[in-house]
C-alpha cells in the first residue's frame, strides 16, 4: 500500500496527464452539475479556489455563481510558517495580491474576513479523495487547519464541504490523519455525490 507521499505523488501524475481538452470539459461540467443543484442560491456565502498547478479549476463555477448573486470568498494565506489562512471576501472589483505560491488573492486590509461559521459552502482542492470522503490535500495543512472545528464530534449545519477532483484523482481508501476533516460532498465531471457523515467515534485513525 502506497504511503501519503508516494500516493500524493501517483494521483498527481495521473492528473497531469489529462488532456487540456479533457480539462476543459471538466470544468464546464463541475459548472453544469452545480447548476442542478441547490448549492448555489441568491445571497449564499461561497468559498472558491483559485486553482494552482493542474487542480480542478473553478473559473467556470466562480462565473456561475456570480450570476446566481453568491457572495463569494477566496483563501488568503496569512501565515505561511504555521499553516494559517482566513476567507476574504472576493468581488469583481476586488483589490488582489500575489502570494508567495504565484496565486492571486483578496487584500485582506481592503475587504471582508469572514469567520469560517458563517460560510454556506466550501469548494476545496484536494490531491485525493476515498469513497468514505476522506481528502489528501497537498500537505501543507492550510484547509486542516481552517476547518479543526469540524473535528469535535458535533453536529453541525454549516458549513458544506465539497471536494472538487478529476473522476482520476478517487482512490478506494484512504487512513486519515487525526487533523483531517471528512468532506460532505465530492463534485468530479462525472456527477456531484454525497457522503454519509462519520460519527465521532468513525474519526479515529485507528
């Protein structure tokens, strides 16, 4: 069985070897299937990505949800030796910055930090993902960490996790870590699934 590191290496391979065509009509799908759902109403509060490397790129759903009047949130790293990052509020007219990735983000002295509570839904990147919703991020922990609070064993309303991946990037089984946190959904191009919520005692790493 493959370690995290050799596993992250594989399934990036794997993506990378997806044609532009083929990662074309990828995104406009991820955009199609959201638009049969009920993610993205008027006045939601949306977390976004901008796609780094060759993750599943969001541009054509950031457009989307635009039109359906989201409000939308990007990822802004603020402490890059810790792991640490908030959401910022991300309009057209947003006042951006490069970070140190080469990934353009909101200014977050120029616009709105929202606590990761009030979130409706969270689109996240991710390197991997099981059946069981388990996710394999990059490594650096930066969405890990965002969302500990999921971790309690409570119930909770908000905010949705969905993992968004090329159908090539699912895995049969991943053994989490203890900092991971479990995904409620999984959009690829081939359809938007859901995954029954773990309860606490299903988190252990055991």
């Amino acid at each position: 069985m493959l370690d995290r590191q050799q596993l992250r290496r594989y399934v990036r391979q794997q993506r990378r070897q997806l044609s532009s065509l083929d990662r074309a009509d990828a995104h406009r799908q991820f955009a199609r299937l959201l638009s049969a759902s009920w993610l993205l109403r008027p006045g939601r509060r949306v977390a976004v990505y901008f796609a780094y490397g060759y993750e599943a790129d969001l541009d054509a759903v950031i457009q989307l949800a635009r039109r359906r009047r989201c409000l939308l949130y990007l990822p802004v790293i603020t402490d890059f030796r810790r792991s640490r990052m908030r959401f910022v509020r991300y309009d057209a007219d947003s006042v951006m910055r490069v970070n140190r990735y080469g990934i353009a983000e909101p200014d977050p002295r120029q616009a709105e930090i929202i606590p990761v509570r009030r979130l409706d839904l969270v689109l996240l990147p991710l390197v991997a993902v099981d059946e069981r919703g388990w996710r394999l991020g990059s490594g650096a922990g930066f969405y890990d960490r965002v969302l500990h609070h999921l971790r309690e064993g409570r119930r909770w309303r908000r905010p949705k996790l969905i993992g968004v991946s090329y159908e090539c990037q699912r895995v049969a089984r991943l053994q989490p870590d203890r900092w991971d946190v479990p995904l409620d959904g999984l959009l690829t191009e081939r359809g938007l699934r859901y995954f029954a919520r773990p309860a606490a005692r299903d988190l252990s790493t055991d």
